[in-house]
C-alpha cells in the first residue's frame, strides 16, 4: 500500500506485486491538525485492506518534509502542523507494523524511475513543478535519501546564473529568499507574471494568454522556462542523471520538454549536451505509487 500525504487530499492505493492497481481511496487531508493527520492515515489504512480482504498489507507514506535521521521526527514540512512531530512513531504504534516514509518528491522519483517514464534508466532526478518545488533522485532503483536525509532537496537551493534583476529574489516560506522554488513552481510563474501585470492568475491561464499573443505573459513564460532550465543543468553538473522526469501540474505544459533541453544545454559543463526530459508516466498516481514501492 502506498499513501500520498497531501496538503489537501490524502490518497491511498494498494498494488500487486507486479504494480497492478488492486484498490484505491482518497479522502479530505486535516487541516492545521496533527492528531486528526494521524487519524485519518490508520482509517484509510484500515478501510484499504478491508477493501482487499482484510490482509496486512506493507505501508509506505510520501509525505511533505522529511524525517529527520536524528530525532525521527517531522522536519521541513510546508504542512507545518506536522513539524516536530514523531509521525512515524505515532503510526507504527496504532497499526503495529513498521512503516517507510518518505518526501513526496522522492516517491514521485521512485516511482517514474521503477516502472514509469524512466523505467531502465540507472539514475534519474524527479522534478515536481507544481503549487511548490521538490525533487528526487533515484540510482539503481533506490532513493537516494544522503546522510542527513535531504537527498534530491532541490527547491530550497538559490537559483543558479541568477541575473540582477532576480538577485536576491523573492522571500521563500523557508526563511530565505531566491530559491528555485520561488521561481520554478507554478507559484513562481504566477507571481512573475503578477509583478508585472499586477494581476494574479494560474499557470494554465497563463499559457491561455501566451497563446493569444499577450506579451506579457509569454515573457513570463520565457523567463520561468530560463530558470527551471538553470536549476535543472545545475542538478546535471553535480548528479548527471540519465533521465529527468516533470512532475506537478506544470509538468502538463509542453512547450517545457523542448525548451528546458535546449535552455540548460549552455550551462551544462560538458561536450555532450543530449539533455533526456520526459513527462510522468503516471501524473498525479506517481507519488502514491512510490510510496507503495519504498517497500
């Protein structure tokens, strides 16, 4: 079983051994409310596997975040009201087995990576482009988590090559200002686009306009294709992985898979510039398969 701790949505499926969808739940994520979190992930654990007969099946969780290799507890979470708190102790107590947990952009890694978009590729990075910014790397088909549990933390560095005018950039919810995911995210894009226009609207809506021939959002476009483009060439120089995958909902813009190659080709600091960009496979199933395949 793999569940998706979302900011909105908890989602749950349980596959076969050979990735077969066998059955699947989504329910309404608690808001602000920890004991309530906890709570709604054992009753669609339990309601699951009644589902499915009434088996034990194994558990993986991608969750915002991380769990610290030190304490065990919730750390970097946007869904702030889990930060601090020893989620994965809670769980195994109530459901009496262990459980794997892991950022949700690593399970989306994962998950592309085992029977996705990257399938047979021996390193890939997972990208996900959507209301935040995240990644995830994927080598011999294990999650690459490091020593401190931060592996593929690709939102939360400065955009790279950055020009005058994107230096030091806007505040993150972080603490620190100018980080990819301030740029790269659909939120990024949006905001761009309001700084200029005063006007704030979707990513999609954006694209909307472009294709109507309004300058101002195909420069914002532009812009934010450049700066997804120098943060994913900067992966490349340090992990060099064979395949990349998008994922989020700007993941479904497709102008983004000839652009970016051809954009991060210049910063690439190598003679061989083929840059390997795909869609998901599985779109929004991603993250909730890859939670299923930590096992």
């Amino acid at each position: 079983m793999g569940l998706d701790l979302g900011g909105t949505k908890i989602e749950g499926r349980v596959l076969a051994p050979d990735g077969e969808e066998i059955a699947r739940m989504r329910i309404l994520a608690p808001q602000g409310d920890y004991q309530a979190t906890v709570t709604a992930l054992t009753d669609i654990v339990r309601a699951l596997e009644a589902e499915v007969g009434g088996g034990v099946t194994t558990v993986g969780i991608g969750m915002p975040g991380s769990l610290s290799p030190v304490t065990g507890l919730v750390r970097n979470a946007n869904s702030t009201w889990l930060n601090g708190q020893p989620l994965r102790e809670d769980l195994e107590r109530v459901l009496e087995r262990p459980l794997r947990l892991a950022n949700d952009a690593n399970c989306f890694a994962l998950s592309e990576a085992v029977d996705g978009a990257a399938a047979g590729a021996r390193s890939v990075f997972g990208v996900i482009i959507g209301t935040g910014c995240g990644g995830g790397i994927v080598i011999d088909g294990r999650v690459l988590e490091g020593a401190r549990g931060i592996g593929g933390e690709w939102g939360h560095n400065p955009l790279p090559w950055s020009e005058p005018d994107e230096h030091p950039g806007p505040e993150c919810w972080c603490g620190r200002k100018g980080c990819m995911e301030m740029w790269a995210s659909g939120t990024g894009l949006s905001s761009d686009y309001r700084r200029r226009t005063g006007e704030l609207v979707s990513g999609h809506e954006i694209v909307a306009r472009a294709k109507l021939g309004e300058p101002a959002a195909q420069t914002s476009l532009d812009r934010h294709a450049s700066r997804l483009a120098r943060g994913i060439a900067h992966i490349i120089n340090v992990v060099d992985p064979e395949v990349i995958v998008l994922g989020g909902g700007l993941s479904k813009l497709p102008h983004l898979y000839e652009a970016v190659p051809r954009l991060a080709a210049p910063y690439v600091f190598s003679d061989v510039k083929n840059i390997d960009i795909r869609p998901p496979k599985w779109g929004d199933a991603s993250g909730v398969r890859g939670a299923a395949w930590l096992w």
